[in-house]
C-alpha cells in the first residue's frame, strides 16, 4: 500500500515521493503483521512464499523509488499501479473479495484524487473496480481451522481495516496538504516577486531617460559655476559657489550611477578593494558629500578580506544611510560585521522608528510614511537588489529609533582570479 506523489507539468514533487517511501514503508510492517497473526495465532494455512514474495517487490521498489525514478514524471502514476496489483495480490492469495482489506483500495482513490491529475486518478478508479471485478472468481481459497468461524474474524478484520484506512488517510492527508499549503505560498511569493521585478524594470527605464535628459543641463550648470566662481572676489561669495558646485557634482554623480547601473555608461566597473578600505571610504565619501559630522562607524569584522566592490552595493548602502539621515539629522551609525560568511551591516538612527503597518511589508514599494512621491522605492529597491545577490534585509525598531540590516554572501563579493 503506498500512495504517489503529485504530478506537475515536468517532474514530482520530492516530498510526497518521500511520503510515498514512508507509506509503503508501513504497508510493508503491517502485511507482514498481518499475515503472523493469521498464520500462527489463528492457524490458518496461508500461501506464504508468493505472499512474502510481494512483500519483496514493494521492498524493491522502495529503494528503486528514492534513487531512480525520483525525477521521472510519470514515476508516481507508475507507482500507483505498482501498489495496487500488490495489494490485488496479497488478496487474491489471502481469501479475495472476502478479505476485509478490501476497503484500503480506498485509501489509493483518495490520495490519488488529490495528488494525480484527473484522467490519470479516473484511470486508476477504473484498475480498481477490474481489479475487484477479478477477485471474485479468481482468488485462494483456505480452509479455517475447526471450530473457527468466518462471520466473527470478517468483522473484526473489518473494523481493524477500517481504523488503519482512517489513520493513514487522515495522516497523510494532512501532510500533503501542507505540502500543498508550501508549494502555493512559494509560488505566490515567486508571482510577487516577479510583479516586483516588473515594478523595477519600468522604474528603471524611466530613471535612464530622466538621467539622459538631466545630464546636459547639469554640465551647463556646472560650466557657468565654474566661470562665475573664478569671477567673483567676494570670499563669501565664493563659499556659497562652492556650495553650488558641490551639489551640482552630486546630482551628476547621482546620475552617472543611474547611467552605470542600467547599462548605458561604463566609467566606473567592479575592482578589487577590501572590505575595511571600503567602509572607509563610503562613510567618508557619504559624509562629505552631506557635511555631514553625526556619522559613526562601528568596523567589528575582523580580519580584512579583499573584495570586488560593484556599484550597485555602495548605491545601496548610502541609500539607507540617506533614509537614517533624513529622520535622524544629528545621528547615525554604521555597524560592519561578519557572520559567519555573510558581511553584515547595520544603519541605526534615532529617529521617529517604522510604524507598525510599515514593518509588516517593509521592501514592498510605495510603502512609507514619507507624504511625497516616490515614497518608500528607496528600500525597495534595496531589498530587491540584496535578494539578488543572495543577500537580504531586515529591519526592527529599537527603544530608540530604527535599524536595517543588510546581511550579504561574501561569496557574492569574493575576489576571483580574472577579477585581480
């Protein structure tokens, strides 16, 4: 007796083949239980070598079944059949039709019609009732022992078949079910995520445009500043042109990076650092960029490893710092860690914290309390991007303002020989 697992469009699903294992597992304990009792308490003469015999080939197809046939599709469709001309067997040389083991035929519908496409469940109804069909006229008939009666051991055979059919659906079924429940959720967050993706690609294509369009006038600006710097004498003057220039220089870095990171300008690729001199240098490039002095990094990594910086990690990076920054103007602190083989690096602020409702769907995009547009596609952003890498972000209220986490495989990040 075993069940088989379901079938998807390619291959089966290898938890229910695993449960298949199990089942048969047990129907192998309980033949041979079964079979001990009659034979030596009640004395009834039964065929035991081919009886045995079927015991052997569910034993071989149990091993067959978590080595060969695991990836093949039509494997549990196969093993239904298997199973059920085991169990026809086992009856047929065990009293046939009369045999009160009859009714855990109906424990192979049942997992069937919630595991096996439909035709193939209908085909297997249709094996059943032949197989059934044939027990009549075709089955070994024993002869009980003197003085015992057939009435009182059908009734007590059936009420036995009857608690183990019960036991065994409603335990598998629940575990199916939860097989189920899993593979549903996986497939909704693999639709989110692709809903998601399709959110960054349109917000992607439209970041290159606006850079294009923003990177003639930024340059204009930053000519005219230049000229008008170098004609001004007033020393005050000169300060707040400077100013000017450095802002300008961030919004043309901002939109170079916007450029790199869709593919279209190439003025800056991956090169090899290391993970403390890259701390250092984004925390310094970040502050003053900012004039910014509430920064404090916190460097607990340990020994230096080197690494291939990418863009996309310090874009990401200085994105939530940006976040930290805007609620906490006065404070914020940058943690580095390594745990295990992940880098791990932690933003804290002393601002106002996440809301409730903003934590639960913390990386969904337009979710924010910021009252603006573009509101919460920051760290949206960010997650998506860290996912990517295999990495991931988590973020909690502390007693007194926020923290993100961002936790990455060095792996993702390892200097590799064409790399050096």
């Amino acid at each position: 007796m075993a069940f088989a697992a379901g079938l998807t469009d390619e291959v089966a699903d290898g938890r229910n083949l695993n449960l298949l294992v199990q089942l048969r597992w047990l129907a192998v304990a309980g033949q041979i239980a079964a079979i001990s009792v009659v034979h030596i308490f009640l004395g009834i003469d039964l065929p035991l070598v081919p009886m045995y015999g079927v015991l052997a080939v569910l034993i071989v197809m149990n091993l067959i079944s978590r080595t060969r046939f695991r990836n093949w599709r039509w494997a549990a469709a196969s093993e239904m059949v298997v199973d059920v001309l085991a169990l026809t067997t086992q009856l047929a040389l065990s009293g046939g039709a009369t045999n009160p083991f009859t009714i855990l035929y109906l424990l192979q519908i049942t997992l069937s019609a919630v595991l096996l496409p439909r035709a193939v469940t209908w085909a297997l109804v249709g094996l059943v009732v032949v197989m059934l069909g044939l027990l009549i006229p075709f089955h070994y008939t024993f002869t009980l022992p003197e003085g015992v009666e057939l009435f009182p051991i059908y009734i007590v055979g059936l009420m036995f078949a009857l608690v183990v059919d019960a036991v065994l659906i409603a335990a598998f079924m629940t575990r199916i079910t939860s097989n189920l429940r899993d593979r549903t959720q996986r497939l909704a967050i693999m639709h989110q995520r692709a809903v998601e993706e399709d959110q960054i690609v349109r917000m992607g294509l439209f970041a290159s445009g606006a850079a294009h369009e923003l990177g003639t006038p930024l340059a204009s600006i930053s000519v005219i500043l230049g000229d008008w710097r170098h004609s001004v004498t007033d020393p005050e003057q000169r300060e707040e042109i400077a100013a000017m220039q450095k802002a300008v220089d961030r919004c043309k870095a901002i939109v170079t990076g916007i450029l790199m990171t869709s593919g279209e300008a190439r003025g800056e690729s991956p090169h090899p650092t290391t993970v403390h001199h890259f701390i250092e240098q984004l925390a310094e490039d970040w502050a003053d960029l900012r004039d910014f002095e509430g920064l404090i990094v916190r460097n607990d990594f340990g020994t230096d490893m080197q690494i291939v910086l990418d863009t996309t990690l310090t874009k990401m990076l200085m994105n939530v710092l940006d976040n930290a920054f805007e609620v906490s103007p006065q404070w914020v602190r940058l943690t580095v860690e390594r745990a295990g083989d992940d880098l791990v690096l932690i933003v804290e602020d002393r601002g106002p914290g996440f809301a409730p409702e903003i934590l639960a769907d913390i990386g969904r995009p337009y979710r924010s309390t910021k009252d603006r547009p573009g509101r919460g596609l920051g760290l949206f952003l960010t997650v998506s991007a860290l996912r990517k890498l295999g990495g991931d972000v988590i973020v909690a209220n502390r007693p007194r303002g926020a923290e993100v986490t961002l936790r990455l495989p060095l792996e993702s990040l390892a200097l590799r020989r064409h790399d050096a």
